[in-house]
C-alpha cells in the first residue's frame, strides 16, 4: 500500500513537470529540460551535495520516472538495503567530464550497495578525499576497507530498475559493471532473471566500475 501511495504522489507530482527530450547519444547527444534528481529517498541519497549544487544531477524526465518507482518497489522487495547514486548528468546535457557518456540524459552512475562488518545495509562512503566514491577499489572479492559488496542489493536495484523502465515502455540499453565481479551478481536469487533480461558490458571499461555501476536507458531521442 505505501508503494501504491509513494507511485501515486509521484506520477501527480510529475506530471506538472515539461517532458524532457534527448538528442543524439550517450557519448555524443544534448538533453533538454533535464530534470533534477531528489537529494534523497526514504531508502536511497545522492553522493555529493556539492556536485548536486554543481549541477551534475540531471536527468531524462523518463529517466527520472523509472528512478523513483524503482526505489519505491525497493521499500517493498528489499526493505533492510540502502542505496546512493552518483553522477548523472548536466540539465541540458553535453560534454560531461571526465565521463566519456552522461550526454543526453540517459546515463546513471550508482553507487555499489555494500553492507559493513555486521552485515548491515549502509552507504559507501563518498566525500572530496576519495573523488566522491569514485576512487574506492574493492579486491577481487569485493571487500574495501570494513565494506563488502551487497550483490544481493545490487541485483535487486537492477532488476527494479529494468521492471519499471519496461511498465513506462522504455528499456535499459546497458549496465556496466566489472566483469569480473559479475559473476557474484547471477548467483543471487535475482541471477537468472538478469541473465535473461538485462544486458551487462563484458568487456572492461576504461574505467573499472567496481565502486559504481553505469546504467544506460533506452529511451527514443531525436
């Protein structure tokens, strides 16, 4: 029922808002009316304050749709896990550095869930020390520092993530996230549905993305 209520105040609330449009690419578009990211959620925050006064919180409105709902069904499907995203992209898009992507508002960076030495759903730490999160490294067996990476969250926010792009008739394109620690995802109770259903990259990115998973939707752009 809170999930019904959540969908309900947001779609109202959203509807008021201009449509965005994209153009182009992820590695080569523009967006306008790009809408702003929420700072935070009943189970997700923004990683950076500064960066989101900066502006590099924006996204789609078809984007920010699926945002939302998912972290709405989340509350529901895993309401012990905690979530953050990270950069998006500009309000009108662009060249978005150091990102080579993030141009038309299609692209999401999140943050890897990871629980803590009791096995509690907590934030990776993000702050201007460690570039926002974004120079953490975790080990070939996904621990950094007192962190271990929650696949089980991971693999749930994707799965949301993919479920409600396809209830909005949109799709994801790809998630990127590295190779070598996929494998801990599709041993998950989510594994087989992401097998079957979402695209991962499976060649190394020029950047790991093992603190952070990329997500691009498929949202059609002129």
């Amino acid at each position: 029922m809170k999930y019904i209520f959540t969908l309900i105040f947001l779609f109202s609330t959203f509807i008021q808002a201009k449509e965005s449009v994209c153009y182009g690419t992820t590695s080569n578009g523009r967006l306008e009316n790009g809408v702003q990211l929420p700072s935070k959620g009943e189970n997700y925050e923004g990683y950076s304050t500064i960066a989101r006064l900066a502006g590099r919180t924006y996204v789609h409105s078809a984007v920010y749709q699926v945002f939302v709902n998912a972290y709405a069904s989340l509350e529901e499907l895993e309401p012990s896990k905690v979530f953050k995203y990270a950069e998006t992209g500009f309000e009108q898009g662009g060249a978005f550095k150091p990102h080579k992507t993030h141009q038309n508002g299609l692209s999401v960076d999140f943050m890897t869930p990871v629980v803590d030495k009791n096995g509690t759903s907590v934030h990776l730490p993000t702050n201007p020390l460690n570039k926002f999160g974004y120079n953490i490294e975790f080990d070939e067996e996904g621990k950094y520092e007192s962190y271990q990476i929650d696949y089980v969250a991971l693999a749930a926010h994707i799965v949301a993530l993919y479920k409600e792009a396809k209830n909005l008739g949109y799709d994801l394109w790809r998630v990127i996230f590295d190779p070598k620690l996929q494998p801990h995802l599709f041993k998950t109770k989510y594994g087989e549905y992401l097998k079957s259903n979402v695209q991962f990259s499976k060649k190394r990115s020029w950047v790991r993305h093992d603190e952070h998973y990329h997500v691009d939707f498929l949202v059609p752009c002129k």
